[in-house]
C-alpha cells in the first residue's frame, strides 16, 4: 500500500538554477549521483534498504504521456534529516503555514543534462530559484560519507555550503568531483529505465527540458 500525496503543482517559470562549468555545478542551487536495473553501477558500494529505510516513487510523465514508475530508497540509517525531509515531500505530510500540503506531486524536472543528472524538486517556481525544507528555509549538509559512485543516486542540490531544501537530482552517471560538496541520500532501486528516459529528453537554453517532464504522482511504498 503507498501513501500518496496531496500536493498541487507550482507555478509555471523560466530560468537558471545552476550551470556546469569546470567539472563542477555553481551558481544558484546546485547538486548531483549512481544504480542500473537496481544494482550498484560503478567503483565501492552503497548502503542497501534491508534495515528498513523507506521506499519512495514518483510516477512520471513526459509530454503528458506516462512513461514509468521510479521506486527510490532513502538512507535513513545514515542521513535521517535529509531522508525525511524528502519523505514529507513525497507524501504530502509537509504543509505550508495554512495547512496545505506542499511537496513533489505535480513538480516538474526543471534541468537534465544527458550523462550527468536530472535534476527537479522546485515545487514553489519550478525553474531552480525556490527553496524550501520541512525544518525552515533550508538545512545543513548532513553528511558527506557517501559519494557519487554511478547512475541512480539521489543526491542534494544546493547553492553553497549548507543551503540544502527542497530540490534534488539524480545522477546519470559516476559525478566524483561532486563528492563534498552534495549530499547523498539515496538511490534508485527500481524503474532506471524511467530515468533514462526523462534523461534522453530534448532540451534547450539551460538545459530546460523542451517538453515537460513531471512527478504525476508520488508517495512512500
């Protein structure tokens, strides 16, 4: 049974979050991390859900059209604030000061650059400017214990040092020379073929993608 969530769609906006530029992500927010077909893709290894971390999906469409389930676990075992602050916003349990849910459901992936990360999670602009979090504008880097070994990692985008709220990516493929500076708080562990997908999507000017790639539906498994 998933728990699903309320939440309603951001407003429609142009621009940029971050721009990749000497093998790292700056400007605004910014952030980056690695699975295939659910098993570790890369050098090292990655924490598994067997001591009971959530398990979290969105349902994802591009151009309207469905195109497949993405099922996430979140390391709660080793960054619990980051974890649940992306929970909430997967089930809606976060709300905004006049109760309303607030969080991923109808938000659109605002930026993918191909072989590297889609990134998404501004349910307040929907270009990469808004920032948010279930603790106050935003939160501390948790911890920086695991990396960006290959495709399917979530991870933390961010505007500097401890600026962590409501967006994020998922990497494409190994991103090393973000390790240090983004938080890694989870991975993919069922529907990487989605993720390609939304990742081969035609983009233009900043990396937007030209047709809209949205969270339909999310929740916690």
């Amino acid at each position: 049974r998933s728990r699903r969530s309320g939440t309603a769609a951001p407003e429609p906006a142009l621009g940029q979050w971050n721009t990749r530029t000497s093998g790292r992500l700056l400007a605004g927010h910014s952030g980056a991390g690695g699975l295939e077909g659910g098993g570790m893709s890369g050098p090292g290894s990655i924490p598994g859900a067997a001591g009971g971390n959530p398990i979290v999906f969105f349902d994802v469409s591009i151009g309207g059209q469905a195109v497949g389930r993405v099922k996430m676990e979140l390391f709660a075992d080793s960054v619990p604030r980051t974890a649940e602050n992306f929970r909430q916003m997967c089930t809606g349990e976060f709300r905004d000061k006049n109760g309303k849910p607030q969080g991923f459901k109808g938000c659109a992936f605002h930026r993918i650059i191909k072989g590297f990360m889609v990134q998404g999670g501004d349910f307040l602009h929907g270009d990469g400017t808004g920032c948010v979090c279930i603790y106050g504008s935003s939160f501390a880097d948790e911890s920086f214990a695991l990396k960006h070994l290959g495709p399917g990692l979530l991870s933390m985008a961010n505007s500097g040092p401890n600026s962590n709220g409501c967006q994020f990516f998922i990497t494409c493929d190994a991103c090393d020379w973000l390790d240090g500076k983004h938080v890694v708080f989870g991975k993919v562990v069922e529907g990487m073929l989605c993720v390609r997908k939304m990742e081969n999507v035609a983009v233009g000017a900043n990396s937007k993608p030209k047709l809209p790639v949205v969270i339909t539906e999310c929740g916690e498994m």
